[in-house]
C-alpha cells in the first residue's frame, strides 16, 4: 500500500491537479503536497499524489558512487595482482 | 531520465556491491539488520538480497505493512460502519481482505454492504460529492507517507464545503516504533534500513535520535536492488568503524528536512496520540488523531458503533513476526492454513507482509 512510483509531469491543470505519465500511461495526480513542482519534472507519486521531486543529479551522483565502488575495487584487484 | 534508474538493476554492479561487502572485515562478527518498510521486505525477498550477504549477516523485517500493524478492533469497527444504513465505505484495495474477529470488508460486501475500492482519497472525496446524501466514510491508515493524503482531502472537504465525508483514522508514525524496538533488548537491532518514501516526507534528520541515544546504525535507501546493497555496505561500514549516523543512500528523492507542504498539512489536521500496532501493542506517541478542529470529519463520532472486544486468531505469531524476533516458517500454520488466498493473520494479507513475502518468493 506504500506504493509510490516516479512519473512525468506532462501538464499542469486548475485545483493544484496535473496530469503524469508512465511508461505510455497517464493520469490525474494532485500536486496539493507538492505545489512548486512543475512540467517536466519527474515526481514519487503515491495514491494519487505527487509526495517530493526526483532530482536527477542526485540520481547520476548516486549511480557514480557505484562507479566510484567500482574503480575502489579495481584498485584492489590490481594489489592482489 | 528513468532510463538511468535501469542502472540500480544492473547485475554486474550488484556482483560488484556484494563483493565490497564480503571484503569488509566483519572477523565473523554477527550483525543484524532490520527494514522497517514492507516495500523493502518485498523488494529484499523479490530480489534474493539476503543471499547475497554473507552469512553472518541476518536482515529481519520489522512492522512496515500499515495494514499489517492495523488493530483488529480497528477492522472490527470498519465492518460495524460499513454496516450502517446507507454508508459508502471507501478504503485503499489491501484492507478488503484483512480478517477481522468475525468477518472482513470482502465478506461484508457479498453481505451487502457497500465497500469501494479507491486509488486516491481525492477519489474517495468524489464519491461524496456524487452521492451527497449518502455518508462516505474513509478507512485512513497508513504512515507518514499517506497520511497526508488524507490531510490533504480533509482540507478539500472543508474547501468544497463537502459534509458527508468522514474519515475512520488509525494512522501510525515510524520513528516512535523504531524507538521502541530499538530499546527492546531481545530484538538486538544494531542497524535500521529507514523507509524511503516516510522519510521523502518526514526527512532523514527525523532518524538522529537512533544513532544518538542508541547507537544504532541508519541508512535511508531507495528500493531497487543496488540501492538496498548500497545501503547493507554503509550500515556495515557504520557498525564496524562504530560510527552510528544516518546516511541518505536515496538523496534523489530524500532531504534532511523532508516534504514541508505536507508536514504543515500533517500538523495543521493531526496531532500525535498513542499508537496500537497489531502484534507489538501501545507505543508511546507513535499514532495520529485528528485535532479537535477537524473532530467533525472523525468518523467514530458521526456514528454510534460498539464492537465486542477484538480477537487475535489463535495460532497466528504475526506479533513476533512484526517484531523481527521470530520468521514466517516457525508459524505452524504458514503456508498450509494460512495462505494469501486465506489469510489468518494480517501479515499474510497485503503483499507487503512479512509472510506474504516469504510465501510468494519462497
Ligand atoms: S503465517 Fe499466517 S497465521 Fe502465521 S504468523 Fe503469518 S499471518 Fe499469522
């Protein structure tokens, strides 16, 4: 019941509600929680409400730190050579 | 953008994450690790995460499922309602089928009874606008992540001068639970994977008391297999090094100080109360309840109901299952009499449950 899943904003409408899209499928979500959010950002949404932003440099900077794992475990690599 | 988040599913980095994790210098130490979010369950169970760990390392679930942790004599009261003349009860679809000491809302409805199923509160505030002479009454439960949701169509009820809509409130707030459970000597918790999107709203600094009081380790981590991993390694690191703190693994969605809008609509509807989990029993502070300004919405006062005192099913553990202390398995009734189809016990009935996770990847 915590499902909450990230969407696009493709359209703001009247009463703080926009319409989100996922995958192909859209509907009606209510910004009430999330009012400064805006087209094109990418929202968590759970039932039927945008809940925070998704901060897209957040997400690279955290897949860069698996990069980051990555090149600390090749150094390791290279000392057991 | 989403495409990148197909990269927290990459197999080789999850290969690459559980080797840092092995190469960490646990010397044999047995270390247990508790998520406290029923997505997390799922997903940890979905993906096979604890297999990946080293043997040593012991994830158990906490009381994550808002439906699960949900009294008995809540449901209980939810049925006496839904019986009333002419009301329309409306409820997020996981509650239909919770047993309650007698029947549950599937069965009230092939009894008659008027039960919706509703994706949003907004929704549920619709069927009262189309229905104005009916009573509508919400079933709000849920944590910090949905109950302000339900604020939130609290506020358009009074906006849209809406007066049949009333709501049956049982909602619960994680870090009072956590409290609790981390102060309970036989559950042993050295580390804690917070809940993701709780803390979207409520914000990560709401977890400093945990490393701060009581030296357990915190990670706030997102849902997809690399970011569970990533968040095992940071819990470990913390425990090893003996550096309890909070780190935010799932900074693309969480801040320290979480969701402002949503916590004044919180503040402004709620205040906190005693909260009655199923299984654990009364933690301090750890439920809401409407302040006396919104009490007009609260369901129980619009209708006289009285239930007999509830009845927990004999045989069902769920109480030292949602405590982490004991697994699905030591249940003599898992898997044979207690099944998603039939469940006995509530952490059978939504998928994010204890043992409907453990049944459905079993
Ligand atoms: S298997 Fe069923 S009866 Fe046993 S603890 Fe889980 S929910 Fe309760």
């Amino acid at each position: 019941m915590c499902v909450a899943i990230p969407m696009k904003i493709q359209e703001l409408r009247e009463n703080n509600l926009c319409v989100a899209e996922i995958g192909g499928v859209s509907r009606e979500i209510s910004l009430m929680l999330l009012p400064d959010a805006r087209v094109d950002d990418y929202v968590i949404v759970h039932a039927g409400f945008a809940i925070e932003k998704l901060d897209e440099k957040e997400a690279l900077a955290t897949i860069d730190l698996f990069r980051e794992l990555d090149e600390s475990l090749r150094m390791d690599e290279t000392d057991h050579e | 953008m989403l495409k990148y988040l197909q990269e927290y599913r990459s197999p080789k980095d999850a290969l690459r994450l559980q080797e840092k994790i092995r190469r960490l210098p646990l010397n044999g130490r047995r270390i247990t690790l508790m998520e406290v979010c029923g997505s997390h369950t799922m997903a940890i169970h979905k993906f096979g995460i604890r297999e990946l760990l080293p043997e040593t390392v012991r994830l158990i679930s906490g009381p994550g499922c808002p439906v699960c942790v949900t009294g008995m004599e809540y449901i209980d009261t939810a049925l006496a309602l839904a019986a009333q003349q002419g009301v329309i009860m409306a409820t997020f679809g996981d509650m239909v089928k919770v047993p309650g000491s007698r029947s549950s809302l599937q069965l009230a409805r092939s009894e008659g009874c008027d039960v919706r199923v509703v994706y949003s509160t907004l929704d549920a505030l619709k069927l009262a606008r189309e229905n104005p002479a009916r009573p509508v009454v919400f079933l709000a439960i849920g944590f910090e992540t949905t109950a302000p949701t339900i604020a939130a169509s609290l506020l358009e009820a009074r906006r849209q001068s809406i007066t049949n809509y009333s709501v049956l409130v049982a909602h619960k707030t994680m870090p009072p639970a956590m409290r609790a459970l981390a102060a309970d000597p036989g559950i042993g918790v050295q580390g804690y994977i917070c809940p993701a999107h709780v803390s979207a709203v409520i914000g990560w600094k709401a977890y400093d008391f945990l490393p701060q009081e009581f030296g357990v380790a915190c990670a706030v981590t997102g849902f997809e297999p690399l970011d569970i991993l990533q968040g095992v390694y940071l819990l470990l690191r913390q425990v090893i090094r003996d550096e309890p703190r909070v780190d935010n693994e799932y900074s693309r969605v969480v801040s320290p100080d979480g969701n402002p809008a949503a916590l004044d609509m919180l503040k402004e509807v709620f205040e906190p109360c005693d909260g009655n989990w199923r299984g654990v029993g009364m933690i301090p502070g750890s439920g809401l309840t409407l302040r006396s300004s919104w009490r007009e919405y609260d369901a129980t006062r619009r209708f006289a109901v009285e239930c007999p005192p509830a009845q927990e099913p004999p045989g069902c553990i769920c109480g030292d299952i949602l405590k982490g202390r004991r697994d699905p398995v030591h249940c003599r009734l898992f898997g044979t009499v207690c099944t998603p189809e039939h469940p006995v016990g509530a952490c059978m009935v939504s998928a994010e449950g204890t043992c409907a996770a453990w049944y459905k990847y079993r």
